[in-house]
C-alpha cells in the first residue's frame, strides 16, 4: 500500500508500522527537536509498510485529522528494495535482535514513482518561507522515504543575493535528521538515541567545518552535482566535511560537548559527555554527497544516508537527491533574501515612526504599533502627534495599502508631507486635499487612507477629516463610547474627490481612538464586526474604571486581536483630553501703535498676579514687549496676545506679517537686533510658527 499524501505536497502516512519502527521515527523527530505530533504529521515520505499488513478493507491507517490525497496511492519511495515473496521481510543483519523489528519494505521504483516523490517533495520543501520551514522540509521528505539520515550543512555566514561572501568557506551543520543506529546498537553517524532519548543521534559528526580550497571537498562543491561516496576523493570529501571521531571540539566555532546547534533538542535536555562508539563512516551507495547550489553560488551541502538493512541508492537516486538539493538552494537564496529585505523594510518603517510622543498641553497621549503576521510584516500603518500653535494638537494615522519595502517608503513621504502640511496650520480638510496631490505626484498606485484631527484644549473642540479610514470612537467620562459621525471620503490617491471636516464636541475627560483596519478586521469578521467588537471593549473599560489609564486601555483593545488575527501591521493612537481651564488662559486683541508695547507689559503684570506668578514679572514684560515690539513693525490688522498657565508660562503674540523673524547677532554700534537673542537667552523654550494667514511668536517660562 503506498503513502499518500499531506494534502496535496507529501504522501499519506504507512498503514499500520511495526512497533519497533514507529518507536525510530519518534525517537528521530525529537532527535530533530520535533514534537511528537509533529512528527505524526509529518511522516509524509515513509517507507511502504510490509506486505499483507493492512487497516480495515484494506485502506491504508492515518492520523486522525489528515485529510487523504485525490491522487491514486502509489509507492513513492524512489529506491526499489531486494525481491521478496509476499509477507516476506529484509534480511536481518548478523547479531540484530529480534525485539528491534523488521525494516520496511517498499514496492520496486519506476520512473513515474520517482517523480511523484520528487514532485511531493519539492513542493513541500517549496512550502517554506524562512530557512528553519525549508530545511525542514527537506529532511522531513528525505527521512525515511528516501534516506535514514540526513544532515545540512550551509555556509556559515550566508551570502545575500548578490553579496560576494569574504573569509574562509566554513560549513555550519544546520539541521538533522533520522538515524543510522544499528540493531548491535553501533551508530553509522556517532552514538545511538539510547539511553539519552533527546540527545540527537549525531554524536561523531562535526557541527562545522573549515574547507580547505585545494581538498578533495572543495572539488566536489566545485562540481556542484551530488556523488556516491563510492569513489577515494568522494569518500575523501565526505570524511572531510563529517571529520567523524573528532568531536565539536575540533569543529571550528564548536560549542559545549554535547551541544548540537541547529539540531533542536528538547527543551531541557540532558547532555551526555560520555565516550561515543568509535563511528563507522558510510561508504559507497550509502552515502550521498549532494552540494546546495543557489543562483550565483554553492551554498552548502546535504549528506544522505542509508543503513546496511536498506537497499543501498541506486544511480536514478543521484537526479532524485540533484533535484532535492537544487530546490532546497534556491529556497534557501529565497528565505535569506526574503528575511534581508523584511529586515531592512521593518527597520525603515520602524525609522520613521516617531521615537516618542509629544506632551502638549492639555492632553495625553499613548501609542502602540505592531506589525503583521511573519508572512507579511512590513506594512505602511503609521501614526504621529503634531503640535500646533495655540496649544492645539494635530493627531493623524495613516495606512498605505500593501506590506513591502515599497509601502513603508511611501509612508514615510506621507508622514512628512502630513508634518509640513500641519506646519503650516492647514484646516483638516486641506491636508488631505493636499496630501492627495502629493501622492499622485509620487506617480505611486499604492492608495492610503488616513484620518486627520485637530484638538483645541482651549475652546474644548475637535476638528476630523477622514480619506477612507475606518471612523475614530471617542470615549465619553461616563462611559459612553461613540463611533464619530466623520464622512469616509476617498482614499489618498484617488484624486479629484473633496473632503469634508466635521467639528465636535471634546469635552474634558473624553478619550479619543484612532486606529488601523488591522485592529478590526480579520478572516473571522468584517470592518464594521470589529468596530463594534472595539467600542464594546471601550466601553466595558470605563465601566470598571471611569476614565481608565491610558497605557493600561491601549493593552486592553489590543486583547480584541485573536490567535492567527494579525494579518496586518496596527497602529494605534490614543488622545485623553484633559483641555485648558478658562481661568488659566487670558487673551486680548491689540491694535499696532507705537504705545502697544506698553499696554501689553501692564496686561501681562495683571494676569501673572492674578495667577500668583509675580516672580516672573519682569522677565515676561521684557520678552512681552520684545515680541509685540517686532510684530506693531509689520503688522497691518490688530495683533493678538495670549497667556497660558499650565505646567510652564506661555506666551503667544499673533499677527498677519507672513514672514517669520530671523534671530542675528547685533554688533556693538547697532541700535537694534537684540530682541530675539534676549528671548532665545531667557526663556526655557521659544519659536515662530507660520500661519494661514500670518504667524504667532511663542515662548514658555518654567514655573517652580
């Protein structure tokens, strides 16, 4: 009865095996730090069981869970075995005890099961995104269908794409598989599982090996096709990459006896330093030297091995293990090239979020970003906090549609044309509409949504414009969470479409949440499915605590993700609006005459005296009249002039003047010129900010 299939990449599991073989194969999966229901599963290129051992009617027996192949069953072991009668088992090898069972037979192997072995095989070991998924692959094909034992040594470090490796060519044995353990209880590859189960059965092979340019090993890697270990320098190239006997000491690079990296033992292992069996290195057709050739250049090698109660490799299994080492190097250049590029587009986007947030007045922000799932986990999410004059804050997120370097790069051109754009004190609405045009003239088909807000914490409003973004919830002091109102509009890109800006209430308390579509959707619900499921979570939030924290609340909305929910990268930004009391704000409208300097110093005395802030009396006249001094020179309309007690003093003087003033060094003659260098000498924090029509001069003085 033949094997099967895995779904539609790797045969079915053997009918009923013998005990003894079952207890190898489980000892050989955790050898290669597989579980045991792993290995149940992938047991997929096994051995044909003995004839005339059959399930019910005949059918071959499965694990429960593994659906059967459409495909006919066929043997797909690639190696015919020695004629037998029917019921008839191999030749058990002198000394073999009858309690360790009989070795499977497979049926005789055509051309036709070959290359559905080859076929199962490398679209299974095609299955793998990352190294570790490829290299398991392989040996899970090759053990024990096709091999006993195999072993995969790569270059040690990996060259990426085109990277021209420099240093001497080391091989780092990277995975195992199987056993070669012999019924007197020898090893063919070193000491036996026996009697430390978890400790792989690869005690006399070395875990690296420097080649040497002129030795028979680099000749064989030079030919690049695999080799029977039948003839003096194959024989000799294999005995110099296992250098069997020697041990991980002399390996170069070797880590503590006993230590097999690559191997994966099980967790807490026992390690064993006692003496191995001197090791029998296979020969002949045992042993197939096969090396691993990428696209540019050799990148490592499998070694195949056959026990001496197994029919020995035929010619035909040197295309069959050419076939699996190609596949397996040009999945490997994939996975490396893959991880480098997923490394370097994780780092970029990671660049270009903002290290920290900024703590303006009024209110308080927390963040969280996560990237996607590992199959796809460079995406375009992003999410800043811009300050904005008048103490006001602008709170943006943003997705650019697809996960690769190219999503991450177009989101970090967004973000900054969203930072210039908010410098200039745009209305909402007017970001996006230039935000738009910015990302049609990046000649880019990726679109991005985004969602724009501004907070006043002074009038307590909040201004949204969205551009096809899932809507932000604000959640109320009492508990109430609400979906905004906010028109969708049309993603950034799309051109031609307006936006349109809503302006609502934000009262004191209120915490505003903007997010993602990762966050919401998933291959279980839709969009609208995980708003709500996300409002409910926030509500039920400030039930138990009203408001409840801010860091605490952004770990709480996270827990709607579900085990295999995060296809997308998220980006979360959480606004809690404390706002600006009344009483700490004094504002007025000056007119620009010569005298308006003198009026604005008395006003500024009177509310830092009605604020018991008279220590910083006279340094705020004099900056006061600096700034109002400079802006009653170019201003045409009425100045204004605004005071801010919060944690510091602020300062804010207005006018209709576009052009920002510049700070010099005044010589010894001039009259003039010093103003700005007094302000940028006295205050804790100063700065000039364009406006839409003008711009407002700030300074902030520390409170003790």
């Amino acid at each position: 009865m033949p094997p099967g299939s895995d779904r539609e990449d790797q045969p079915s599991p053997p009918q009923a095996l013998p005990d003894d073989r079952s207890a190898r194969d489980r000892q050989a999966a955790q050898a290669a730090g597989t579980p045991r229901r792993e290995a149940a599963a992938d047991a997929s290129f096994s051995s044909t069981p003995p004839r005339g051992t059959q399930g019910p009617a005949g059918a071959a027996m499965e694990p429960a869970g593994h659906p059967r192949h459409e495909e006919p069953a066929a043997a797909l072991a690639p190696t015919p075995a020695a004629p037998a009668s029917a019921g008839s088992t191999p030749p058990t090898p002198p000394g073999a005890s009858g309690t360790l069972g009989t070795r499977t037979a497979v049926s005789s192997g055509s051309e036709a099961e070959r290359l559905r072995y080859v076929g199962a095989a490398t679209r299974r070991i095609a299955r793998g995104l990352d190294l570790d998924e490829i290299l398991l692959g392989l040996c899970r094909s090759a053990v024990p269908a096709f091999a006993d034992a195999i072993l995969v040594y790569l270059r040690d470090p990996l060259p990426v794409g085109d990277e021209r490796p420099s240093g001497p060519l080391v091989l780092r044995l990277r995975r195992a598989d199987g056993g070669l353990d012999e019924p007197s209880g020898q090893s063919y590859v070193g000491t036996v599982l026996a009697p430390v189960p978890a400790e792989p059965a690869y005690g006399g092979a070395a875990e690296s090996t420097l080649v040497r340019l002129d030795g028979p090993l680099a000749e064989v890697l030079r030919g690049v096709r695999p080799v029977f270990a039948e003839h003096p320098q194959s024989a000799a190239a294999l005995e110099e990459l296992l250098r069997f006997g020697e041990g991980p000491s002399a390996s170069a690079g070797a880590g503590r006896p006993g230590e097999r990296p690559g191997l994966h033992p099980e967790p807490g292992a026992a390690r064993s330093d006692r003496p191995l069996h001197p090791p029998v290195l296979p020969t002949g057709r045992r042993a197939i030297l096969a090396p691993l050739r990428g696209r540019r250049r050799v990148i490592g090698a499998a070694v195949l091995l056959r026990r001496p109660d197994r029919p020995p490799f035929e010619s035909d299994d040197l295309l069959v293990a050419a076939q699996l080492a190609t596949h397996t190097a040009l999945g490997v250049d994939k996975a490396v090239l893959y991880g480098r590029e997923a490394y370097i587009a994780d780092a970029l986007q990671r660049e270009m979020l903002p290290d920290s947030l900024p703590q303006p007045t009024g209110v308080r922000l927390a963040s969280r970003y996560l990237p996607a799932a590992e199959s796809a986990r460079v995406g375009g999410d992003w999410y800043d906090a811009i300050p904005l004059p008048g103490s006001r804050v602008a709170l943006v997120v943003g997705d650019v549609m697809g996960h690769s370097m190219t999503s991450a790069a177009i989101m970090g051109q967004l973000r900054t044309t969203v930072q210039t754009l908010a410098g200039l004190d745009l209305a909402p609405q007017e970001v996006l509409y230039h935000l738009d045009e910015q990302a049609q003239r990046l000649g880019s088909d990726r679109m991005a949504t985004c969602v724009y807000a501004v907070y006043d914490p002074i009038a307590h409003r909040l201004v949204v414009a969205n551009a096809g973004h899932p809507p932000p919830i604000l959640l109320h002091a009492n508990g109430l969470a609400e979906v905004l109102r906010v028109p969708p509009g049309a993603p950034i890109g799309v051109g031609g479409v307006p936006f349109e800006a809503v302006e609502l209430p934000a009262p004191a308390g209120a915490t505003l949440v903007l997010y993602t579509d990762g966050l919401v959707e998933s291959r279980t619900r839709d969009v609208w499915g995980g708003i709500e499921l996300l409002r409910e979570r926030l509500h039920d939030a400030a039930t138990v605590l009203s408001p409840p924290p801010l860091e605490p609340l952004c770990d709480e909305i996270l827990e709607i993700l579900g085990p295999g929910d995060r296809d997308d990268d998220i980006a979360l930004l959480a606004a809690r609006f404390d706002g600006i009391s009344p009483s700490d704000v004094a504002y007025w409208y000056l007119e620009p005459q010569p005298q308006t300097a003198g009026r604005a110093r008395r006003l500024a005395r009177q509310a830092l005296r009605r604020w018991d802030l008279e220590h910083l009396i006279e340094p705020t006249e004099l900056l006061v009249s600096e700034i109002v001094t400079n802006a009653v020179r170019y201003a045409e309309r009425p100045i204004t002039l605004r005071l801010l007690r919060t944690d510091v003093l602020r300062c804010e003087v207005g006018d209709d003047a576009p052009l920002l003033p510049q700070m010099r060094h005044a010589q010894p003659q001039d009259e003039g010129g010093r103003g700005l260098y007094l302000v940028s000498r006295m205050a804790q924090r100063w700065g000039a900010t364009r406006l839409s029509a003008g711009k407002v001069v700030w300074f902030e003085l520390a409170i003790p």
